[in-house]
C-alpha cells in the first residue's frame, strides 16, 4: 500500500496504510484470545482428568473458555502482537514524515 501511495503528491494518502494495520492487529488480537480460551478449557479438561472428576459429557465440549473481552484486551496488548504492528506503524509513520515529504520537496526545488 505504501508503494502505491508513493506515487500520489499528497503525504497524508499515506495514513490508508493505518486501517489495514488495525484490521489486522484486531485480527490476530481475536485468533491468540481464542486460542488462550482454547487452551483454558484444555486445562479444565485436564484437571478434570487428573482428579477423576471427568464426566464423559466434557469428552466432546470443545469451546473456548473464560471472558472473551479479557482475552482479547489481554491479546491485544500481548508481546507477541506489539513488536510486529508497532514495526509496521512506525514505518508507516517515517515514510510520511520523512520519505513523501523529501520526494515532494526534491520535485519542487
């Protein structure tokens, strides 16, 4: 997307590359908090086992457990997901700041 917006004089075109940065922090943020109720419902499952208190009804529940919203704000600011999108923002940031405005300054003078 930056590359593409390269060719356009206007800097700011650039902050289009903000939304499918957040989309796709939204998305993993949804996909590591599921995967963290997956994971808890297979230590439940677990500890069922281990105490003898496993029914055969728990053998074919397969779904997440635990608070979706905290999962997922959990996820969001996990440090698995910050490195990657903090990187991508701040390139994001610099080609505008720094990239676009040189060019377009090189243009006119």
């Amino acid at each position: 997307m930056l590359v593409l917006v390269a060719n356009e004089d206007n800097p700011d075109y650039v902050l289009l590359a903000f939304i499918p940065t957040v989309l796709f922090l939204t998305l993993d943020s949804y996909y590591l908090a599921l995967e963290k109720g997956f994971r808890n419902s297979y230590d439940i499952f677990v500890s069922k086992l281990h105490s003898d208190t496993l029914l055969v009804d728990s053998f074919y529940s397969i779904k997440p457990r635990g608070h979706f919203p905290k999962l997922f704000f959990q996820a969001l600011l996990s440090f698995s997901v910050w490195p990657f999108y903090m990187t991508l923002i701040l390139m994001i940031l610099f080609v505008r700041k720094f990239v676009l405005t040189v060019d377009s300054s090189m243009l006119i003078g």
